[in-house]
C-alpha cells in the first residue's frame, strides 16, 4: 500500500457514490460541497442514473465520461455497502477513498464485520481510505471541501493544518482558528482510522509547503512509536501543537505506583512533548499558540527571556504575573536598555521589564525597537489600546522591526471592528496578534516551550543552569544498558542490580532464618529495617512485612513474629531522613518503555505530581524531569533539607529506562522510595516485575 496520500488529499479528480438528490441525504450534502472543486467531478447512484445532470449508473461509467483521471472516491452509502462500493472505485481506478458512514466497530459484532470487509479491500487493493464516521476533510487552497458541513466550504486559504481524530473538532478548531485571523491549509477528521491515521496525515505536512504549523488533536493512538516519529519528523521542519483527550481517565491501575500514574493521557501528553510537540490544555489555548507559532519560533533556547512593554499598567501585570506562573523568565532590562528608554518615556513610568509606556506617544516603535533589542530579551510581548489618535500599533510594529527576525506578540484592545483592522494588519506583517492578556500569555508559553524543546532535542545552547554541567560528561547520548537478570527477584536481589547500575543502596543482609537475621542486627548494628523478602510480594507494607526502627534483640524477634518464621528476611541499615521520590519504568501498551519519577507513597498517585520520558532516554534530557514537578521546590534545599544532583538524578534515570528497554523478559522496575537525603540518592526499596507469560496469564 502507497503511502503517499496526494491522491486522497490533492486529488486530480473526485467521484461521490451515493449521490442522492434528497436535499437532507448524506450524498446530496456532500456533492454540493466538492460543486466548487475546479477538477473532474462525478456523481453515482446506482439506482436513478440521469447523464445529463453529470449522475451515472458505476464508477466506471463515470470515469469514461470524466475528463481527468477520478482518484478520490467519497462513499455516501451505508456501511453494509462500503466495502463493495470500495472495490467497484479500485476496479475504475480510484487511489483513495473516504468514507463517512458510521456502523462500524462502534456499532457491535455486524459493524465489525464490515470494517474487517473494508479494511480487507483497502488492503488488497492499495486504496487509502480515511475514515469511516468522518465528517471528511478540507483543503481550501484547492477549492476542495469533501465534508457535509456547509460553512466548511467558506474557511479562507492559510497556513495552519489541521489533523483531528473527530471531524467534528477537525471542523470546531478550524471554525475557532479563522475567527482569531489565521487560515487553514488543510483539515482532516481521522475518524475510526481504518487505514490513514494521523501518523500518515502528519507525515504528509512535514513535506507541505503550504503549511507552516500544524494542530493535533487525539483520542486514542493505535500505534505510539508511529505517531511518536510523525511528531519528531514534523516538529524538526514546523511547529506541532497538540492536545489530548482524556484527562480524567485513569487508566488501568497496575500493581505498583507507577502504572497508577502512568495513565494514557499523561503519557501520551508526555511523548508528543518529548518528539517535539508544544502540548496545550484546551482548545482556546491551542488556537493560541498556533496564532503565534504558525509566523514566529524562537530559535532553541532553554530559558528565553520575555520582555513585555505595556500601554497600560494593569495587562502588563497580568501578563508579567503569569509569565512567572509559566516559569518564563522576565530578566531586568540592562543599565544601557534602562538609560536610553528614559530618553523615551515619561519619567514616572516604570522601565525595568515590564515597561509602562503610559499613554503611548510618537516614540512608541523605538520604545518596542530599544527592548526588543536587549541582550535578555528572545521574545516581545506587546499590549495596547486601538487609539488612533495617540499610536498606530500595526505601524509601530512594523517601524519597530517586529516579525520574524524580532519576535514579537502583540495584544490589541479595542473595539471588534478595530481589533480586526489592526489584527490583519500586523498579521500580514507576520506579528501574530492576540485579543487579551490571557490569549498573549498562551502564546507567549507556546512560544517558549517550542524553544525549549528546540533546545533539549538539539543540546544547541548547552541546557539550563541545572543541566548546564552535564555537558562536560558527555552524557548527551543514552547510556550502554546493562540487562536485567532473568527471573523473579526479591528485594536483596534487585538492589544488587541496581547497585551495578551504580544506583546507591542501603547496606544489608539477606537472612534464610532467625538465627541469620540476629547475626545481620550485630553487624549492622541498630537501628535497621527488618522486611519479608519475597519476589512475588509486591506490597509488603500491606501485609505486615515491612517493621523500621528496629534496635534490640527483643524488637527484632517482634518483627519476625508478625512477618512469620517460615520466611526470609532483608535486615537493612536505616537511611537518613530526606525527600521521598518514586521512580519507575514500565512497558506502556501504547508506547512502548516509559519512565516516571515524581514524588514518593501514596502522595504520588493523589496528586499526580509526576514526569513522564519515553525510553531509552539520555542523562541530560532525564536530569529535566524534576524541574516539571510542581513540588521540585522540595528538592532544591527546601527549609534546609537536601539538594539533588541533577547530574546524578539523570545517570539514574538513564540507566534505569536503558536496561528496561534492553531487557523484553521485565515488565517493570520500580523503586519506591527513592530517598534524597544529604548524601545524594539512595533507593530503599525496588521491585522487578517480569514481563507475563501465558503460563502466568491463565494462572
């Protein structure tokens, strides 16, 4: 099967089989949409033939009496007769389809039947069907509107895409892009994604000239590692701005910490960002940042500077305050910057960053010019009033050299009719504008977190100040795995991996019996932790397995009691107090190994405080990880406690999801807690999970 998709979304020709002429039906809906499509076009129906209104009996009737060959067919008939409607188009010589029936693998056993009879047609024949349960697709540039909503067929040209896995978002996102001033390049509704999914769409726009910046939207993903490398390929040549459906889905709960909070939405979240993706919340934040993205992209940076100048003081603090909600830095402008707005401005205005212009006068563009052109300036955020008899701000802007080559988003207040002007304006001046704080503060954060991926993917500006000494390591590679060892391991012996992977461990003592746990307590001396060791208990503290602070014969003898005598024992040196963190890798179903580290026990799953990585990953981008925990204040010295090592924190990590990735027999490795204590990191307790066997699974 080609996997070139011109056919179906650049056609030479189009024929709609099922054209009705009942206004109300699904063919006569979408023949008066392609009506404006200025190549060969067809209609068929079967049943009421009629040459002269263009209707004939088969597609291959209407392709001898089409000029121009027919490489798109759109099925308009139920999905009992899809897959017969597929091959007679195949048959004539159409290369692509798309099907917009629904009552396929939604609709129970039947609709499976026909999406397997479908999918069997498309494959043997090479056809690349999108869809079904579609509402189709749109590229205005061509005057090519296969979808039944109407007002699809009026969304100006541009250079946003599109790539949705509902064709009603497909069309509501577009809708919501044209009304912020952008236009659309191409719109796709996935649909049930038979065959062309959106890995196929996105790989189809990394070589699109006309598009500039592309919006994701996801449901499900059939294949991770796919789409994964879609987003990488595109995201090198264009900006990609995702969002992904499903926040409150909870997942399956797996048997440990990590797979609770390794749910789809996260980790799918967390994938699309580490292949280059600029991941947003909602819809209106994503309208947003491809307002921004699709005419501006900072170049990599892994800690851009803002500087925000303001006509009024008030939306300045609004955007200053949540650039500092964002983590984006808003630097003091230097001495030289400072001096040379005061030859500007009106004495009582603040000069700093943010700038307060007051009133915006005659010196408004060399205002924006001079702190744009500080040194810890990488980006401009502009607010201002339509006030025609104070500023022009499209020509500010312009005279200030905003665009491209100074990056700049600018705020416009004013009246509807005003906005709009200056808005198309400073948008064929390549300025995105924004309509309030809030939409400039979301472009502004897409902005920085492309910058910033830029930055990590490419180790173009050496990492941040917490990663900036990795760099002298040479750890921008992902570390030689070292595998796990085959078979169940209880707790002494996934620490003594661990310990080859050079993760610090507790001294110990594994004990077959009581008489070898009083001999561990002599040498280890008190206090220790006394625990059950056994591969198959995962939880031991559930059971009363796990008893701390033991000191004296006396206490000891206690613990072995409740733990039971025909078992082993672990006695352990106690470790000092810290910050507990957990850190696992598990194979996800989607994506394959993942990583996860936030913080330790139970907090973890309540607050859903964590980073995800896809693995293998490289020390440098795992020393990123803490710094997206909403806690990471507590691992920076908090109130006197300890400082984590980045650096360390990364080698873990790495060496971890290496051997993870190098070893297919384990299914998970977990250690929690991972205790950062002033001594560094050291891991009290891990659990290898084997990859399931068939034996295991009919257990």
């Amino acid at each position: 099967m080609t996997t070139d998709l011109t056919p179906l979304l650049a056609p030479e020709g189009v024929v709609v089989i099922g054209a009705s002429r009942q206004p109300g039906k699904l063919g006569a809906a979408m023949a008066r949409s392609l009506a404006p499509f200025p190549g060969a076009r067809a209609l068929v129906n079967a049943r009421r033939p009629d040459h002269t209104e263009g209707v004939y009996a088969s597609v291959a009737e209407a392709a001898a009496h089409t000029d121009g060959r027919l490489d798109l067919a759109v099925l308009c008939v139920p999905a009992s007769g899809c897959a017969e409607a597929l091959a007679e188009a195949a048959a004539a010589g159409c290369r692509a389809a798309l099907v917009c029936a629904g009552g396929f693998g939604e609709a129970g056993p039947e609709g499976e039947e026909y999406a397997d009879e479908l999918r069997r047609v498309a494959r043997e024949t090479g056809v690349r069907l999108l869809g079904p349960n579609t509402s189709g697709f749109f590229a205005p540039h061509l005057g090519l509107t296969a979808s039944f909503v109407p007002a699809a067929g009026q969304l100006p040209a541009g250079d946003i895409a599109v790539v949705a896995a509902s064709g009603g978002v497909n069309h509501a996102l577009s809708f919501d892009l044209v009304t912020a001033g952008n236009g659309i390049s191409l719109g796709v509704g996935i649909g049930a994604g038979l065959d062309v999914t959106a890995a196929d769409v996105l790989e189809h726009l990394a070589e699109d000239s006309r598009t500039t910046a592309v919006a994701l939207h996801l449901e499900t993903v059939p294949d991770g590692p796919r789409l994964v490398s879609a987003v990488r390929l595109v995201a090198e040549v264009k900006p990609v701005v995702a969002l992904v459906v499903g926040r409150s889905d909870i997942g399956d709960f797996a048997r440990s910490h990590t797979g609770a909070l390794a749910t789809s939405w996260r980790t799918t979240r967390a994938a699309l960002r580490q292949a280059g993706a600029v991941v947003v919340d909602d819809e209106r934040e994503l309208v947003d940042a491809l307002t921004a993205l699709s005419r501006i992209r900072l170049r990599p940076l892994s800690d851009p500077g803002l500087g925000i100048v303001t006509a009024q003081a008030g939306p300045g603090l609004l955007l200053a305050d949540r650039a500092g909600t964002d983590g984006i830095r808003v630097p003091e402008l230097t001495t030289t910057t400072q001096r040379a707005l005061r030859e500007l401005l009106p004495p009582l205005t603040y000069q700093r960053n943010p700038v307060d212009t007051g009133r915006p006068a005659e010196t408004f563009a060399r205002v924006l010019d001079t702190t744009a052109g500080d040194p810890a300036v990488d980006l401009l955020a502009v607010y201002a009033l339509t006030e025609p008899d104070s500023v022009d701000l499209a020509s500010a802007a312009q005279d200030a050299g905003l665009g491209a080559d100074s990056p700049a988003v600018v705020v416009v207040g004013g009246l509807p009719e005003d906005v709009t002007e200056q808005r198309a304006r400073l948008h064929k001046a390549g300025v995105p504008a924004l309509t309030g704080p809030a939409a400039a503060a979301n472009a502004v954060r897409a902005l920085v977190a492309d910058a910033r991926g830029q930055a990590l993917r490419g180790e173009v500006d050496g990492g941040s100040s917490d990663t900036a000494g990795l760099a002298s390591e040479a750890v921008t590679a992902v570390p030689v795995p070292v595998p796990v060892p085959v078979g169940p391991l209880d707790e002494d012996a996934a620490k003594s991996f661990l310990a080859g992977l050079g993760i610090r461990t507790p001294d110990r003592v594994a004990c077959d019996n009581r008489t070898e746990a009083h001999q561990a307590l002599i040498r280890l001396g008190g206090p220790v932790a006394v625990k059950v060791l056994d591969a198959a208990i995962l939880h031991k503290t559930e059971i009363g397995g796990v008893h701390l602070g033991v000191r004296t014969p006396e206490e000891l003898d206690a613990a072995l009691d409740v733990i039971g005598s025909d078992r082993r024992y672990l006695v352990e040196a106690m470790a000092p107090a810290g910050v507990d963190l957990v850190l696992g890798v598990r194979r996800d179903p989607v994506f394959g190994p993942v990583v996860l580290a936030g913080l330790g026990g139970t907090a973890a799953e309540a607050l859903a405080d964590v980073a995800i990585r896809l693995a293998p990953l490289s020390v440098t981008e795992a020393a990123t990880m803490p710094d997206e925990l909403a806690a990471r204040a507590l691992l920076d010295g908090w109130r006197g406690g300890p400082v984590l090592d980045r650096a360390e924190f990364g080698r873990v990590v790495a060496a971890l999801a290496a051997a993870l990735a190098a070893s297919p027999e384990t299914a998970e490795i977990e250690i929690n807690p991972l205790r950062l204590t002033p001594d560094g990191l050291i891991a009290l307790d891990a659990v290898v999970v084997p990859t399931p066997t068939k034996e295991n699974d009919h257990a």
